[in-house]
C-alpha cells in the first residue's frame, strides 16, 4: 500500500527547504538529482495517527503555470496528485512578508481539489501577534486552515506536525475523487506532454492565462482588504545598504573575485589537515590489514590493500573538500548572496549566451558537476540551458584536486611568492582559472552553434538579506558528502577490482597459478592492464604519456578521482614487495620513474604540464554523461559534449607539450 | 513633476511608478505572476550600467529583471499617478 503524502509547494525564497530540513534531519533521500537550490528531496515522517508519511520537497514555484523545469515538476506532482485520489496533503509555505505574491499559487493550488494546509513562514520578520487576525482570515474568508512558524529558528514546528497529522488523517477519511477537476483536465492538455509543448502553445492559451492571472490577483486583492496584514508591520531585516558596493558594476565584480578567491584559499588551506588525516589512517589501516591477511591469503591481501583500500581512500580523502565547498555554496545561498551575483553577472553572461541563473550552476561545478546539471533546471530558456550543462564540466570539481595536487608536486617547485603565497597553491588557482576561461570561450562557440528557439528571461527575485540557519550548514553538505561517498564510492570500488584483476593478471599467465601463489604475479607490463596501456601508447606519446599514464587514462575515465588510486596501484605493484617494509610514498615512486630507455625521469615538466591541462579539460566522469543524458532527455548532447572536451583536452595537451619540450 | 508615461526601462530610478499596462507578449503572463500587474506601484531600486538589468521593488519584494522583460511594462509617473486601465473603479 502506498503511503500517504505531504508536499511541501511554494514560492521560491519562501523557506520551504528550511523547513523541510528542521521536520526532517537527515533522514531523508533524494527524490531527484540533488542540487544546491534546485532540488526536489522526499522523507518519511512519522506522525501521531496517520503514521508513516512520505514528506516531499517540491522545487519553488509562483504559479502552476511552469516556464521552466523545476517548476514544472512541481507543478506536475500537485496536478498528477489531484487525479490520482491518493491521501495526500498540499502544504503550502508562505513567506509572510509576502503574502499578497503568494496568493496566486494559493488560489490556484485550491482549485485542485487536494486537502490543503498554510503554513506562514518566516515570522521573525513580521510582528507576531498581527498574524493571529490573518490565520482567521484564511479560516474565515479563503476556508483554508492555516499557521504560523518561524523554520529557522524552529519555532511552532511541533503545531505543524500536529496540522498536518490532522489536515492527513481527514484526508484519509474523506471520499477521495479520482475524477480530475476541470482545471487540472485543462492543464495537462497545455503541460501534460512537458514544458516543450508550452513553447508551441497558441496565442489563445497565452491570453487565456494571462486573464486569468489577472482576474485572480482582482479577487485576491479584494478578499485581502479584510486582511488585517496592516497590523503586521513587516521587521526590518538585514540592511540592504551593502547592495550600493555589491551591486556596483565594478565593485560588485571585485567582491565577487575576492570572495571566490577566499573561498579556494580557504578550501585548500582548511581541508588539507582532515585529508592528510584521513590519508594517514587509509595507509595505516591498509598497513594492519595486511599484516593480517598476508598470512591467511596472500592473493586476498593484495586484493584488499593493493585493490581495494586504495580506491576507498581516493574517495574518502574528498570528502573534507568537497563539505567546505557545499558549506560555502549554502552560505552564499543562504545569505541572499548568490542572487545578487546572478543579478550581477547576467549582463556579462548573456553576452557569451548564458544567463546570470547560470552562475549557481557553474559555482556548484566546482564542487561536482552531477548536481550542478540538475541545478540548470530554473533557466527558462532552453538554449541557455543547455549551454550552461554544455560548458559546466570545464569547472574544475573537486574530483581533480587530488589529481592536481598529486601532479603539481612534479611541475613547480615548492616556494613562495612575497612571503605568503604558496607556488604551487597559486598554480592550483590558475589551473582553476583557466577551465573558467575555457569554459567562456566554449559557451561563445555555443551561443553561435547551438540552434535551439525559445524566450529567453532572467527574472529573478532578490531576497532581503538574512544570516543563514546554523542547521543548514551542516545538513546539506553533510547529506551531499554521503552521497558522494555512496555514488563515487561503488564506481571507485568497481573500477579499482577491475584494475587490480587487469594489472594482476596476464595473458599467458594461468590466473588459478597466479591466485594460489604457484605462479608469480606478472610484471606489469606484462598483465592485461600493461598491454592495454601499450596498445594506447602511441597516440598518446606524443602528449609526453607512456603506457602507465595510458592505462590512468583509461581507468579513470569513469571517474576522474580514479588517477591517484591507478597511479597507487601501478607502483605499488611494481616495487619491490621486499621493499614494502620501507613503504615508499607514492610520490617518491613516480619521481623514481624514468622514460623508458632513456634517464629523463618520466614525470618530467613538460609530460606534467600536459597531463594537468588534460584532466583540466577531458570529460573524464561517467556521472556527467549520465547526468547530461538525463537532462537533456537525449543521447545528443551527451555524446557532443564527451566529443568536443575529448577533442579539446587532447590538442591542448599536445600544444603544452610540444611547446615546453 | 508633470504626467509622463514611458516603459518601465526608461523610467526614472526611485520614483512611485503606477503601472498602466503589459504589452501582449510571451513575456507578459510571469511578470504578472511575479506581481507586475495593472495598477501595481513599483519602484526602481537598482539599475546596471548600460540600464541592464534593473532591479524593481513590487508588492514589497525585490525583483530583478532584464531591461528587455522591462520594456514590456508600461509605467506612469508624476503627480497625479493614471487610473488603472484594467480596472478604472479601482485607483
């Protein structure tokens, strides 16, 4: 039996998520893709009578006639759920500084038929005792039952469970009609096939929406003469007198730069000390696991500490990072920031055929581009869209930091410039810097290429500045990191067994003899891994790669985080195991690395330089094809984009490195 | 000030602006969701170099929008603020 639902509807920046959050910790999954403001998360409840209850997060929406793709799946959910005559509970979340907006979704919510509740959020910010009169206006005037919370600060959260238990239960008991109203029927002849079909929709739907957007805001204004909302003056919230220097042409931009280059200073500064933590205790662990296996089965413990416990420690080492980044992305968010920026850049962006929505998107691309494809769902114009997912891999996520810092070591030398900044933190920044400019230059070719139709807008709505709740900064990343860990962490795992069959084993070797010790271990040139890495190492040798780096490439092109497990891996297998006692660090191993038949060591400058401008740009992650894929509901773009970034990384690489030979 | 009309993207920036009406466009229908509607007052709180794109305060919100979106809403301004078109009994 399918169990009751509660969605949770309304207008963006209405607190719908924080309250969300606060009723349901961090038990809950997504329902979609994650994202950082888009994204549509579900959770079970529990509740007094009705018991357990499915609670869903719909992304934010003005009204119930979507112009773009979250809204559409919002607004999809709650007209499916009127002709479905499951229980279910509409709740809709108000800001309550903003009644008057929040009306038309209200009224059209209402038409659907579905049991409904409000719920008046963000009371802090609108003197409380005013806003009894306007919960008995809704009782009175609109039959709507209605509360009041402040979610941020987790106030009333007790009265709106026991409403919803409530609102649920009569739910349940009422007859349930599974005929579609009149308006839901109209609806889906207009949306029913998807936002695509909007775009064809006559002039005469158009009109016919616009009436009737007018004629309700009429009513709604009428009935809210009665309102008492005077009586709630609305609180001052944070000053908005920092938009004169944040919104300023020039100012705006440098504060923009200086925060993003705080943020990176601070990513790589911060997360260092957990990662050479979590480092140390994978190689301690993997020290001890072996000491135990080794004994038992020699076979299992080089599986589990040449296999497995690399590929495991690759994942886990991100995930100080990649919580930083979300903590920085969901302050900027939070704070009424990040809209501003995106009001800020839509003149410069739309220039190269973007949209200022576009900026969250690219800024979540630093962290990881999955969620960040799912995040393009609010830019209304599909071709700005699509350029957006198009260029986004170009930001360089968090998956190439180790790879970066791993291979960094080999080109600059350590040092610094006036006393502070590091070298080789300064290299990592222009490695940062240069995907952003490729990823400009790509979206201009884009803007020319790309022959999709469709209006184009950027309306966004500038929230008053507020401090971010405490709650939610550690929630969402948190949940992302879990997720991370669980998404990434399989495909490590699976590529990182599959690696170590290939380099463990060879043809012409009798894998059983190999297993059961009577036959030895192959050297690596000689496994299949080898002979992969061989059959690759003329169209890359030219890059400055031999086969090694070859079957890097290879390995981690399902994820991009799998190079510093290869490269452990590969040198792990081919030391000397006598030598494992004096376990040499991966990076002394490579350094030892010369090119074969010659004295030149094989991570030489130019070999490094070309390696690290290739990971910049090669789309090296199967999770962004298969986000591409799913979000453009095709195999087109996908493959387009897997194409150019290949082709772009490959020709960099060369010219890197037949220049700085 | 006297009476004058203009669309929205060469009104001037912090004056009462009364709007009068939409012009018939793809446009028009999420401005009125977004609280742009006959009759309304706004305000323009910020404007970019180059007029794009502004920002506008409408039913106590800010919103911000291209100078394109702006031109499809025709505003008044001045001291005696035009009736609103779509519903005249009501000022």
């Amino acid at each position: 039996m399918s169990l009751p639902r509660i969605f949770l509807a309304g207008n963006p920046n209405s607190g719908k998520s924080t309250l969300f959050n606060a009723l349901t910790g961090l038990h809950h999954k997504t329902a979609n893709f994650p994202g950082v403001t888009v994204e549509s998360l579900q959770a079970e409840i529990e509740l007094r009578t009705v018991g357990q209850t499915i609670l869903v997060d719909l992304p934010g929406t003005y009204s119930l006639y979507p112009q773009s793709q979250d809204e559409w799946v919002a607004c999809q959910a709650l007209v499916q759920a009127a002709s479905e005559g499951l229980p279910t509970l509409v709740v809709v979340v108000v800001d309550a500084a903003n009644l008057n907006r929040s009306m038309l979704l209200i009224s059209q919510i209402q038409e659907l038929g579905l049991a409904m509740q409000v719920v008046l959020n963000k009371c802090d910010r609108v003197a409380s005792p005013g806003m009894k009169g306007v919960v008995q206006w809704f009782e009175n005037e609109m039959k709507i039952k209605a509360l009041v919370c402040d979610a941020r600060k987790g106030l009333g959260l007790k009265e709106v469970s026991k409403a919803f238990d409530q609102r649920l239960s009569e739910a349940v008991h009422s007859e349930a009609s599974n005929e579609p109203g009149n308006w839901a029927t109209s609806w889906n002849q207009v949306f029913g096939q998807g936002l695509e079909a909007q775009n064809t929709a006559s002039d005469a739907v158009r009109a016919r929406h616009s009436a009737e957007t007018i004629d309700r805001y009429r009513r709604i204004n009428q009935s809210l003469k009665t309102c008492p909302l005077h009586e709630t003056k609305a609180k001052a919230a944070l000053p908005n007198g920092p938009d004169r220097v944040l919104l300023h042409p020039v100012g705006g931009i440098l504060v923009f730069v200086a925060v993003m280059a705080l943020m990176f200073q601070a990513l790589f500064a911060w997360a260092s000390y957990p990662m050479d933590f979590i480092e140390n205790i994978m190689l301690w662990a993997g020290e001890n696991l072996r000491q135990i296996l080794e004994p038992h089965s020699p076979a299992l413990s080089h599986l589990v500490t040449k296999g497995l416990m690399p590929g495991i420690g690759g994942v886990l080492v991100f995930v100080p990072q990649i919580f930083l980044l979300f903590l920085f992305l969901v302050l900027l968010e939070e704070s009424g920031y990040m809209a501003r920026v995106s009001y800020l850049m839509d003149r410069n962006l739309k220039r190269i055929g973007l949209n200022g929505k576009s900026i969250v998107p690219m800024l979540g691309g630093f962290a990881c581009a999955v969620p960040a494809i799912a995040a393009t769902r609010n830019i209304v114009s599909w071709k700005e869209r699509l350029s957006t997912i198009m260029v986004l891999p170009l930001m360089s996520c968090s998956a190439r930091l180790p790879v970066y810092a791993l291979l960094i070591q080999f080109a600059v030398p350590e040092g610094y410039i006036l006393g502070i900044f590091s070298l080789q933190g300064l290299t990592m920044m222009g490695l940062y810097l240069m995907g952003v400019v490729a990823a400009v230059l790509s979206a201009l070719v884009m803007k020319f290429w790309i022959r999709e139709k469709g209006p184009s807008y950027f309306m966004l709505e500038i929230p008053a500045y507020q401090w971010p709740v405490s709650r939610n900064l550690w929630q969402v990343p948190l949940r992302y990191c879990l997720n991370f860990v669980q998404g990434a962490g399989k495909v490590i795992v699976i590529v990182s067994l599959l690696l170590w069959v290939l380099a463990s084993f060879g043809p012409g070797h009798k894998i059983t003899e190999t297993l059961t010790g009577k036959a030895p271990t192959p050297a690596l040139e000689q496994s299949y891994a080898g002979v992969l890495g061989k059959a690759l190492e003329p169209a890359i040798r030219p890059l400055g790669f031999d086969w090694k780096i070859g079957i890097a490439l290879v390995t981690s092109f399902a994820a991009r985080e799998v190079f510093v497990g290869t490269m452990a891996t590969i040198y792990g297998l081919e030391g000397d195991p006598n030598e494992e006692g004096n376990q040499l660090r991966l990076k002394e191993r490579m350094q030892k690395d010369t090119v074969e038949g010659s004295k030149e060591p094989l991570f030489n400058r130019a070999a490094v330089w070309s390696l690290l401008v290739f990971y910049a740009f090669a789309l090296q992650c199967m999770s962004t094809v298969a986000a591409t894929r799913q979000e453009t509901r095709s195999w087109k773009w996908p493959l387009i984009q897997l194409f150019y970034l290949s082709a772009l990384a490959y020709l960099a690489s060369l010219a890197v490195y037949q220049w700085s030979l | 000030m006297p009476q004058r009309e203009g669309s929205l993207d060469q009104a001037p920036m912090g004056v009462p602006l009364l709007i009068v009406r939409l012009d018939e466009s793809d446009l028009s229908l999420k401005l009125m969701e977004m609280g742009c509607l006959p009759g309304e007052k706004l305000e323009i709180v910020h404007r970019a170099s180059g007029g794009d794109p502004l920002a506008i305060k409408v039913m106590e919100y800010v919103l911000g929008l291209r100078s394109r979106e702006a031109a499809a809403v025709w505003v008044s301004w001045g001291d005696t603020p035009l009736r609103n078109l779509w519903n005249p009994q009501e000022p």
